[in-house]
C-alpha cells in the first residue's frame, strides 16, 4: 500500500476585494507587470537563464544512448492552429535494439514576453508528455525537461511510421513577442545485460505484471483538429468520453491518465465557497469551493478516480517565485494510474466499451485523456474473466464556515473508497486482482484584512494498492502488490512583499534535494543521500513495483 501526502499551504496577499474583486486577480497583473521589461542594447551580452524543476533524477544505464532527433520548430503564433507533426519511425541507426530505458528530452529556448503555455506531445494519439512552459526574461532563457517513456516500449519500436504530434498554443503580437524555439530528441539506451535466470523466473511467474504493456490505446481526440488532443471539461455536468474496443487475449489493464486544470480553475485548491460569493455579491470570482475530483467510469460505472496534485504553473501566483526554479510538477505534470484489470470480465467480450470523464464542482476548464496499457496473453487468442466484487462507498464529503462580510475561515473535507476483485484466466494460469483506492482530503481556507490576505492549508492522503495472488497445483501462492505513488511531493511557497527568496524542498524516497534561489541566483544546493539501487522496477512518475515474498 502506498500513500502521497499532499500538503499545500499558501498566503497570498490580495488586492483590496470588491463587489467585482477577483480572488486571482493579483496574478493577472503581477504578471503583466512583471513581463513589462523591455529588451535594451546592453542586456544582449548577458546570457540566457537556465531554469528547471527541481525533481527526482532518471535512474540511467551505463551504456552509451542511442540519440535520434525528432523535431525542430519555432512555436509562434500556434493558438488555434493544428498540432506540429513529424513522422517517427524506429531507429533504425542504433547497434541495439534492444533497450532498457527510453528518454524523451524537450529543449527550448525563448526571449522576450510571454505567458506560461500548456502543451503536449503525442505518439499515434497516445500522450507522452504534459508540460508548461518557463516565462521568458528579455535577456532569453532556456531549459529542459526529461521524462522516462520506457513505459511506452510497445509504442517506441513499433513498426512502421507513427505520427508524433506537438501542441502548444503560444499568442504572439506586438505585447506579447516570445518565440518558442524546440527539439525534441530521443534516447534509446542499450541494454546492460540480460536477465539472470532467477531474475528471468521471478518475471514470469509474476505473469508480465511489473513488466511493459503489449498494446497502448489512445483516449484521446482524433485528428483533424485545432487544439491539442486533450478532452476539455468546462463544467461540473460536462462529460468526455471515448468508445474503445479491446482484443480478447488481455490479462491486464491500466488506465494512464492526464490531468491539467486552467482558467477559472487554476487555482481551484483556493476558490471561495459559493455561499462566500453570493453573501459578498462576487460576480467575478472563481468559486464552486476548493475540492476537485476527477472521476472515471466505463459503461456508466464509476471505476477509479483521481485527486489530482496541486501543481502550480510558472506564472501562478507570481512568476517570480518559479524564477528560475519552477515549481514541482510543472515542467513534467504528473499522470495518474487506475488499475482496471478487475473490470477486464466485463471487457473481454468483443464488444465496444465507453471510458468517460468528469470533474466534480468543476469550472472551465480541465484537460484530461487517458493512455490505456494492455498485456496480451502470446499464447492464447482468448482470455476469460470474470467480475467477483465492485464496491463503490459513498462519497462523504462535509463542508463548515463562518465568516462576517469579506473576512471568514472555512473547512472543506472528503472521503472516497472504491474496491474491485476479479479472476483472469490465461495461459499464465488464473490469476485474482483486487484494485483499492481510499482518499481522505482536508481543506483550510482563512479569509482576513477585509478579503486582502487568503491562506489555504490543504491536505490530500491518497492510499492505492493492487494485490495479485496466483494458485499452484502445489497449493503455493505468490502475492505482487504495487505501490502506486511512492514519491512524497512537498512544495511550499510564501508569497510576501519582498518576493526575494524561494526555497523548496523536494523529498524523494531515498534522495532530497534543497534548493534555494534570490534574484535569478541559486543561493542553496544541497542534494543528500543518493537514491540507492532497489530490486523494484520503475515506472515514470510515482509508479513503483516490488516483490512482496
């Protein structure tokens, strides 16, 4: 089992409220005011600003990278405009082709004025990347974003060509002049060495689980289309949806899904409560309170959901703070694991299924798709599975306040469990999966200095586990559980007059790393104990698997 504690605390200092105050509004104009520098001749011998995320490393082979350059485009003017595409095909130059870890590296360089842009890139429909893009100085500024996508093995050496597609809805005119300027390269890595035998039998008596999926499904948007191939969600009563078909050999099924919120929902973890509003007459305001839940269901049944991490953009709050260490998650947004191998008896019949979205109290708007990983069975044509137990408990969620005019505390709290057991029979022998997810959420939202001053103390404990247990004629049993989410996530800002030092601590497992930043300037870093080798396997963001004896 495992459990992300997401604690988020902010206090922000608001401008003066009105009738037609927005709690956010500060961020619109520190913005403006902030971008508002102009490019004169002697800063053009001062060289670009490196910014990053602080984040876990990539745990890397010795062997030499196979490198294979996939695009090279100018990102001007893209709002409203088809996604950039480039063929991809699989390298066909390496020595190897056999490889242990596949990095996707995103490189970008940008000077001038500009907001943060969300994008995405996209393999064959399948998402790979969902990032936000660094705030440009006049001087420029550049940085890179590395992701692990070994995960998506069966899609990178796919045969034959695939459309890669890169969707980032930059504005250009005469205020707002950056230019993104991007590469997109790949590494392949060689394997290091084969299995041993031991190795070789844990792998498969564990029956492909921990390994790569077979096939990859997009729940996404299909071209043609002028926008990215996100589904956008603009309200509590909007639902996205996909019709998916899968083969019946699966033995195993997870949905990967993607999540990013903007606009009036941002900031959701700080809109006011609706009463709030309507006593102070905010017309204007963000509201629907401050809890968020993204809730998947196939075939109209609720199947998993997700309480998404409070990821803070590089131009939320105020851009200064993520200058030039942008804040967690946001250069590389996390994605989301529900395991649906207990709904694979429902599933397994040939027929076609619907996956649907929605966002609970949502405002406009999320982007939310979804990869869908499945193991075949290599040597059976069909499988057979059947749907033991579903149990979905009611969602609690209970909400207090009390507040006088614009001052006023309020307290926000939910809880969610859903649990599903299921058999699957293949020729990996019948093997029972019971997928659980409990949440227990917590919000604190204190309004003082007649509505100037908001603090939010927000908490997310999220526990998901999966446990397998296959039978031998022998009566022996082995038990697999994965630990969904194993990294702890901590960011922590304060946002005062000065603005002038920002420090974060990202605690990673085994790793820290503590970084702080004054003026574009590192003050502070400390990296600790380097991340030790595991016999588990990882799987990008969070996604941990271990051998329970």
């Amino acid at each position: 089992m495992a459990s992300i504690f997401r604690p988020l605390f902010l206090f922000l200092l608001l401008l003066p409220l009105s009738a037609t105050a927005n709690l956010h509004k500060s961020k619109t104009l520190l913005k403006s005011s902030l971008l508002s520098s102009t490019t004169t001749s002697h800063l053009n011998d001062t060289p670009p600003t490196t910014y990053f995320e602080v984040t876990k490393p990539i745990r890397l082979p010795k062997t030499q990278p196979c490198v294979y350059p996939i695009l090279h485009h100018d990102f001007g003017y893209a709002y409203g405009k088809s996604p950039v595409l480039a063929n991809y095909t699989p390298p066909c130059h390496c020595l190897s082709h056999d490889f242990s870890k596949i990095v996707l590296e995103w490189n970008a360089t940008c000077e001038g004025r500009q907001f943060d842009r969300i994008f995405g890139i996209w393999l064959d429909g399948i998402e790979l990347l969902r990032s936000c893009t660094a705030e440009p100085r006049a001087t420029g500024i550049v940085w890179s974003v590395k992701k692990d996508i070994t995960r998506y093995y069966s899609l990178l050496v796919k045969n034959g060509t695939q459309s890669l597609a890169v969707y980032l809805g930059n504005l250009v005119d005469q205020t707002y002049t950056g230019v993104y300027h991007v590469d997109i390269t790949v590494y392949y890595y060689p394997t290091e060495k084969k299995f041993n035998d031991f190795e070789s039998n844990l792998e498969n008596l564990a029956s492909g689980y921990g390994s790569r999926a077979d096939l990859i499904l997009p729940i996404s948007w299909n071209f043609p289309l002028n926008d990215g191939l996100w589904f956008e969600i603009e309200n509590s009563t909007d639902t996205e949806w996909k019709e998916i078909k899968i083969p019946q050999n699966v033995f195993r099924a997870v949905l990967e899904v993607y999540v990013s919120f903007h606009e009036s929902d941002e900031f959701w973890y700080g809109n006011p409560p609706n009463d709030y509003l309507l006593a102070n007459n905010l017309t204007d305001t963000a509201g629907n309170g401050p809890f968020r839940e993204v809730v998947v269901t196939l075939d109209g049944n609720v199947t998993g959901a997700i309480w998404p991490f409070t990821v803070v953009y590089t131009g939320g709050i105020n851009p200064l703070l993520w200058r030039p260490i942008s804040g967690i998650g946001s250069f590389d947004l996390p994605s989301y694991d529900v395991e649906i191998t207990p709904l694979l008896g429902n599933m397994l019949d040939g027929k076609t299924h619907t996956l649907q979205f929605r966002v609970t109290n949502a405002l406009n708007v999320w982007y939310i798709d979804a990869n869908l990983h499945l193991w075949l069975d290599g040597k059976n044509t069909y499988t057979e599975g059947k749907l033991l137990q579903h149990q979905v408990m009611p969602f609690r969620v209970s909400y207090s306040s009390d507040f006088k005019g614009l001052n006023g505390t309020f307290l926000t709290k939910a809880n969610r469990s859903i649990s599903s057991t299921d058999w699957v029979k293949s020729s990996h022998d019948k093997i029972m999966t019971k997928a659980i997810q409990k949440f227990s959420y917590s919000n604190s939202m204190v309004m003082g200095d007649n509505g100037n001053v908001q603090m939010v103390n927000q908490e997310i404990h999220f526990d998901d586990s999966v446990q397998v247990k296959k039978a031998y004629t022998e009566r022996n049993h082995l038990m697999v559980r994965w630990d969904l989410m194993k990294r702890s996530l901590e960011s922590e800002a304060l946002v005062t007059k000065c603005l002038s030092v920002l420090s974060k601590i990202c605690n990673m497992g085994r790793a820290s790393w503590n970084i702080s930043s004054s003026n574009y300037t590192i003050l502070n870093d400390e990296v600790g104990n380097a991340c030790n080798r595991s016999t588990g396997f990882s799987f990008g963001f969070g996604f941990s698997s271990r051998w329970i004896p």
